[in-house]
C-alpha cells in the first residue's frame, strides 16, 4: 500500500506541487496523468525520495520522511526513470545486481540471496541469454527490461516508473506493460507510473490521477477520468472516448469547426461520468 | 512480500557471472609488478650484475639460507638507492593510476585523471613557492614535499568551494572550478617563475617534469601513511563507484548516498595524489593508461578495476623509470617525459574509442 498525503515540492524557488494526495492498494496500479509540465515526474522523484519535500509518503505503513536512510528507501520504493543511464560496456548481470545495492553490507559483497534474486528477476524477464551481454549491444526493447528487471531485484513493494515506454515502439511498450502487469498479479506489487499515452493508462491502470499545474484536476478510474471535455480542458486536444474491452479507448479527432465548438462548450464540464456503455462513443462535441 | 518472486536455487544463480576478482586476474598483475620490480632492482650505473642483485635480495629472506655475492657498497647501492626508488615507483604509480580510475568513475568521465581538479597546479605552485623562496638552496629543496603537498591541498579545496552553487554542486560545476583554479594556480606559478634566476628555474622545472631519482627511504615512508590510507579507501569504495556508473539519480533511487560517496572518493584520490606528487612531481598520463588499459583487459566492474589499478599502476611507474634511466643513459629522462611520451598516444586512442561510444 502507498500513502501520499498532501505532498508539496518547491523547485528554484517555484511551487511545482500543491499537497498532492493519493493512495494505491497493494497491487493495485495507479497512472499518473497530465499535459507538460503538471509535475508528474516530479511527484514520482518525490516518492523515490529523490527531491526535497513536504508532506508523506508511506509505504505498508512505514513512513519515509524526507531524511529516510537511502537504503532503507530503495528497499520500499524502486524507481525507473524516464531515460535509465545504461552504462555500455557493463553487462545485463552487472547491471541488476545493482538492483541488489540495498540489501547487501554497504561496502561488501553480493550475497548468495542477492544471487538467487539476480538469477530469478533475469530469468523472469526472458534476459537469461543475454546475462552476459553488454548493455551497449541490446535494443531499445531489451534495455528497457533490463532496466525493469534491475528495479524489481530491489524487491521494493512499490514500483515507480515515469515514462518507460517512452522510446520503445508500440510492440515493445505493450510487452513492458504486459510484462509489469502479469508482475503484479504475481508478486503483489504496486505500481505508481507516469505516462503521455492515455490508452496505455486507461488499459493498464485500476486508477488515473489527473496532475494539472502540480494539483490533483481529477483522480478515479479511467472511465471516470478520462471523459472528452476533461481531456479538452487539460490537454488542449479534442478527442473522441470509445469504450473498449479493457477500458475506455481515446481517439484524437480533428476539432470541430470553430462556430461549433463554442457552441458545445458549456455543455460538457468535467465532473463524475457514466460509465461509456460498449460500442458507445462520445465526443467533445 | 509484495515485490518478491519465488528463488531459483543456488545452482540456477551460479550460473551468471558477476564481474569479481579471480585469480586469473590477480595472477598476471603480480607477475608484471614483479618483473618490474626485479628490472627496476638490476638495472643502474653501478654496474652490479643483475644476477648479484637477486641473490642479495633473496638472501635477506627467512629461510633460504642464500649467501650474497655483493660486497658491502653492492649490498648499500641495492638497499639504500634503487631499493627505496623501487618501492617509492611502486607507491606512486599505484595510487595514481587507483585515483584515476576512482575519477574516471566519480566523475563518469573516462577522460578523467588524477589531476582534474587541481592538485597538480597547486602542488607546481606549492613547489615553485618552496624554491624560489629558499633561492634554489638544499633547505629549500627539503621544503619542497610539504609545499607541494599543502598547495594541492589548498587547490582542491578551492575547487570544492568555488564549486558550490546555488543549486548544490554537480560534477560538471566542480570540473569547471578546477579548470579555473588550474589556470589561476598555473599563472601565479609562472608569473614566480619568470621573476627568478636560471638555477631556481632548473629546480622548478626539474620537479615539474616528475621523477623518483631523488628517492630515499625518508621519502618513502613520508607518504606511506596517505597512499595506503588513500588506496585503503578506494578499494574498499570499489562496488560504490560501480553504482555511480548509472548516474546521481539513479544511483540515489538504488540506496547510494550520492554525494557523501562522492566526497569520500575524491577526498582519498585528492590525499593519496597529493602526497605522491609531493615526492616524486608531476607524472602524467599514469592515471588514464593504466585504469583504461585494465578495461581492455578485464571489462569495466569497479570491482576488478580498482585492485587492479593498485598492481598495474605500480608496475608501469616502475617499467617508465627503467626507461627513464637507460634509454639514454648516463643522462636520464624525466620520468614525466616517459609516461607522456607513451601516454599521448594512448590517450588519443581512448578518445576515438569514447567516441564510438557515445
């Protein structure tokens, strides 16, 4: 379970979060939504304790306040960042066991656990033929498992990812998502990410947090979330909400005409939504 | 536990292979330092012969009852001459190359050397200082290590400060400071050294350009205590500079105290530096052949590098002063001019390979 409760960051003298608050069951997996500049990474780097902050962050009840031992943190809270530095000539065994920097003395060696664990997380992400390779000779997809798989050898209850699929192809950003999500299933992790696409939010996630100006705008399920003149109002972009077999779908249109546009614009405000009913489909309209 | 998956079992785990020390690295380490210990102890003007010289050096050990064929002048000239010059090569190229490779690493920089944030310029300051105010004289010349200590001291310690800006202090901010620093050090000693006379000249270009011609047992243990306590640190920081690899951030998310780390590292890479340059001047180009070679051949885990730059870094040192002193003997070459002279190269060859890299 992961606790944020009314959690504020100031970065060069600017408030980039105003008391953000949220909470994720174990298991469960929450996407943090928003346009540019909203502060989702920011309220991710903050849970990894990476920035200076106010407010709580707790993970299974034990809380990790802003002077939390960097070792104790990294064994609650793994964090992926938007681009992972891969260091090339390091090989992907290497490259996990750092996952394992937590858990061993911090001047000693790995142990035979931090081994096991190593041998299991490989394995699990389909990387045991490339354990020897450096990280230099492996595709975007591959790195990003790599990546992913030095993060879950953190044995941390709760994931944080911002971005990951950013620069991976369609087929890999599913199989990432695909392979986090069978992960949870498995091991009961909870998972807080950040993500651009709202289709990959809306298929992947029990719940959507809408950031808008380091504020919470909306925060619920996807159908809930994603309505069209939500999305309008944040994102500036007109789309249409078809429903989905694993959730609402989102199709960027063209904007209507101008003259019609204002004519529906009071119309639709954001607030609670029915949930869109199969092959139903709304707009912004 | 939420997070943890079921364990394979040993066997399973044994099969990856994390980067660690084997035997099959240490092994060719310590044959290359011996045989560049034992060339470093036959080789010199006195005209020993080199098979004289191992048997009196095998005969001060327990046990093996070998009678020395040198007489006492042999026995002083290996013991009190090139035995301490050995052993000072030894310590310094050691803990030059270790500092380099824990800059390189600090710094995610493979370009990085020892001499990156200053304690070259300060030490040539702190030198020049100790000569020309003791007019090139003998008790200026005892004067020198402390100077030159001191200034490299001063120096990095400048860096750090001017460093800090109102963000904190990244790496890229403390490799710009040292820039400056080096340059504001460099020009206060040239601005000394062209107010003096030729034979303080002499001495000051004498120990820029490096060398452990001078070297005695004094001079040996005087900076025993910082290179051991400097390479001491360094190995034992050999797995943090491997979790640095990945950058502040994430090494931070991973439970590394970033910058606590970075402080510790370049605070015995800056003491162990400074105290070899204070005897033996400024050698260049030892921390980058060396730690950079050992990539070549050992892959690039912290883990082997670090102890491996220790064994490599001794025995190079020790190789460059044979050739200091034979190549056109009876004059002898700056040790300086030796190492660069193999180490410019090498260096551009790194700097293509970077590259590629990138």
């Amino acid at each position: 379970m992961l606790t944020v409760s009314r959690l504020c960051v100031d970065l060069g003298g600017r408030t980039v979060l105003h008391g953000v608050s949220a909470a994720v069951p174990t298991g469960g997996w929450l996407a943090v939504v928003g346009p540019n500049g909203a502060g989702k990474s920011t309220l991710l780097r903050a849970v990894a304790g990476l920035v200076e902050h106010r407010g709580s962050v707790e993970v299974g009840g034990l809380a990790l306040a802003p002077g939390t031992d960097r070792r104790r943190r990294a064994r609650a809270v793994a964090y992926v960042p938007q681009r992972s530095v891969l260091p090339p000539t390091m090989t992907v065994t290497d490259y996990v066991l750092l996952g394992r920097f937590a858990h061993h003395s911090y001047l000693g060696a790995e142990t035979s656990r931090d081994r096991r664990v190593t041998a299991a997380v490989v394995e699990r992400l389909g990387l045991a033929a490339l354990a020897g390779r450096p990280l230099g000779q492996l595709s975007g997809g591959e790195g990003q498992r790599a990546v992913l798989a030095r993060a879950l050898a953190q044995e941390a209850p709760v994931l944080v990812m911002d971005e990951p699929t950013t620069s991976l192809d369609m087929g890999h950003s599913q199989l990432v998502m695909e392979l986090t999500d069978e992960l949870r299933r498995e091991t009961g992790l909870t998972v807080l990410w950040t993500v651009h696409d709202l289709n990959l939010a809306a298929q992947y996630a029990d719940a959507v947090l809408l950031l808008h100006d380091g504020r919470v705008a909306t925060y619920g399920p996807a159908e809930q979330v994603l309505h069209p003149a939500t999305v309008s109002r944040y994102f500036g972009a007109t789309v249409e909400i078809v429903a989905g077999s694993h959730g609402p779908v989102v199709v960027p249109v063209r904007p209507l005409p101008r003259a019609a546009a204002y004519a529906g614009a009071g119309a639709a405000g954001p607030g609670p939504a029915e949930r869109p009913q199969p092959n139903e489909t709304r707009s912004s309209k | 536990m939420p997070g943890r998956l079921a364990l394979p079992d040993e066997g399973t785990a044994l099969q990856l292979q994390p980067a660690r020390l084997r035997a099959r690295h240490v092994l060719p380490a310590v044959a290359f330092l011996l045989v560049a210990a034992t060339a470093s102890l036959v080789t010199g003007p006195a005209g020993l012969s080199p098979f004289g010289v191992v048997e009196e050096v095998v005969s001060k050990l327990p046990l093996l009852h070998v009678h020395s064929p040198l007489g006492p002048t042999g026995s002083v000239v290996v013991w009190q001459l090139r035995m301490p010059e050995m052993v000072l090569g030894l310590l310094v190229g050691a803990v030059l190359a270790v500092s380099g490779a824990s800059y390189q690493g600090v710094f995610l920089n493979p370009l990085a050397d020892p001499y990156l944030l200053g304690v070259a310029s300060g030490a040539g300051l702190g030198a020049t200082l100790a000569i020309v105010s003791g007019g090139g004289t003998g008790s200026a010349t005892s004067a020198v290590p402390a100077a030159a200590f001191g200034g490299a001291v001063v120096a990095v310690a400048a860096t750090f400060a001017l460093s800090r800006s109102r963000h904190g202090r990244s790496t890229a901010s403390l490799i710009l400071a040292g820039v400056a620093v080096a340059a504001f050090f460099t020009a206060v000693q040239t601005f000394l050294m062209q107010e003096h006379s030729s034979i303080e000249l002499q001495a000051i270009y004498t120990w820029l350009l490096g060398g452990l011609s001078t070297a005695g047992w004094s001079q040996v243990l005087l900076v025993l205590p910082y290179i051991a306590a400097s390479s001491a640190v360094l190995v034992c920081s050999r797995r943090l500079l491997d979790t640095m690899s990945v950058g502040d951030e994430e090494a931070m998310a991973l439970g590394l105290s970033v910058r606590h780390a970075r402080l510790v590292v370049i605070g015995a890479a800056t003491l162990g530096t400074a105290a070899a340059v204070s005897v033996s001047g400024l050698i260049g180009f030892v921390g980058i052949i060396v730690p950079h070679a050992i990539r070549l051949l050992a892959g690039p885990s912290y883990r082997r590098l670090v102890p491996l730059s220790l064994l490599y870094g001794g025995g190079f040192l020790v190789l460059a002063d044979v050739v200091a002193r034979t190549a056109l003997s009876p004059q002898e070459v700056p040790l300086g001019v030796v190492t660069a002279f193999l180490g410019a190269p090498f260096f551009l060859v790194v700097l293509r390979q970077s590259r590629k890299l990138t």
